[in-house]
C-alpha cells in the first residue's frame, strides 16, 4: 500500500508543475468560449494546454449549438487567438475539469466580469477585469507590444486576435500605424533587454483590447523604459 501511494504521489506531483508552469507557448494557437454565469460573471473556457483549436472543429462551432449543449444564456466565440506571451509561470486553472464543447476540449481558466451591454458592444479601450490565478513571462531579446493610456498605465500584449483581420507576430510591428488610439494613448514596440513577468494582482487581472481585438494586460511599469531603442512609437493624434 505505501508503494502504491508513493507513486500515486510521484504522478500527481508532474501534473499540478505541467499546469502551474509552462514555456515555449509564444506563437500558440488558441481558442476561447465564453458563456454566462451570471449577468455580471462569465466562464471564459480555454483550449490553452489541450489543443490548438484546429480549424476543422472551430469551423463548425456556432453559437446556436453552444447554448442548446450547454444551456448558457449567453455565448461568444473568442477565437482563433495567437500567444505573443513566451510562457507561465505560478499559474493555475479556475477549474482543471476538461469540458467538450462541441466535440472541442477546454477548460476553465478564468471568469469575466462584465455588464452583458459591455460584452456584446465591446469598444475597444476598455478596461475589463478577469478573476485568473496567472503569470505571464516573457523573454530577454523578445519584441513586446505595448499600449500606454493617459495616466501612463502600461498595458502589454499578451494575445493577437485574427477574427477581425489577418495578423501575423511580424505584422504586429506596424500595429500602431493602423490603431484608432483614443486621445493621449500611445503604442510602443520593442525588443526586452530583460525577462519580464505580468501577474494577475490578488488573482485579478486587468485587460484591454484595442480595435482588432488583441488583448493586453495591465502591468506595474513599462517594460520598454526611456533607455530602451524601442523600435517604433505611435500617439494618438
């Protein structure tokens, strides 16, 4: 009996390091569904750690036929999403449970909260904040992407979106030409002299997304500092 709980132990322990600690995930397709909890809260499932999404089963996933499997009130598809993060550190799932949502395996790895006005309107620019056990890295001699509002909180780019237009990580370096930036915001590039880690403050992280859906989070300062080359800045006009 204690050799069969001593390798019990042996298992388990590999399992909860694979979810708390990851790398190599920069460039990775996901995908995200979200459904409603509440009017306020909403379980935003992942495919991040199961699979990339493939195209051949996101394709075929409607909205219609997600409410009728799960019964949720409210459904949107946030999907295909690419990495621009190199990895995760500390991080946990909200609920480990693999979830098939037609015929693709997710899990729960955070809740929104947000008025349903706000989500299905969704303008750009706006602060949201999700309940999350995360922290992203990123790697020295990586390019970040980083949005600055008024006040000079520093949002940077953890997930390019292609659900509006087609995006590439290269493409991402003349973002800020094409950016709507509300007035006193800037964009910023650059390439990290040092690594750099987000965390979801008290579990709770703070997002936005700009005008083709990709998401930053809300960072304690700004990764690319005056004494950075930063290779490209754009302000709002």
């Amino acid at each position: 009996m204690r050799l069969i709980s001593l390798l019990i132990i042996l298992l388990i322990i590999p399992m909860f390091s694979q979810a708390a600690q990851r790398a190599h995930m920069r460039g990775e397709r996901y995908c995200e569904i979200i459904l409603a909890k509440s009017l306020t809260k909403y379980a935003v499932y992942s495919t991040v750690g199961l699979n990339d999404c493939p195209e051949k089963i996101w394709h075929n996933i409607t909205v219609t036929e997600v409410k009728k499997e799960t019964h949720s009130s409210f459904v949107h598809l946030n999907g295909p999403r690419y990495w621009v993060i190199d990895g995760l550190e500390n991080s946990n799932l909200i609920n480990p449970t693999i979830k098939t949502i037609n015929g693709l395996a997710m899990r729960e790895a955070g809740i929104l909260n947000i008025s349903l006005f706000d989500l299905l309107f969704n303008k750009p620019y706006q602060k949201r904040e999700v309940e999350r056990h995360t922290t992203w890295s990123y790697q020295t001699g990586k390019p970040i992407y980083e949005l600055i509002d008024p006040k000079n909180n520093v949002y940077v780019m953890q997930s390019y979106s292609i659900q509006k237009y087609f995006q590439t990580e290269d493409s991402l370096s003349k973002l800020g030409s094409k950016l709507h930036l509300p007035t006193g915001w800037s964009f910023k590039t650059g390439v990290l002299k040092q690594s750099e880690t987000i965390q979801a403050v008290n579990n709770l992280a703070i997002v936005i997304q700009d005008d083709f859906l990709n998401t930053y989070q809300k960072a304690t300062h700004d990764f690319l500092k005056e004494d950075y080359k930063f290779s490209n800045l754009y302000t709002s006009t």
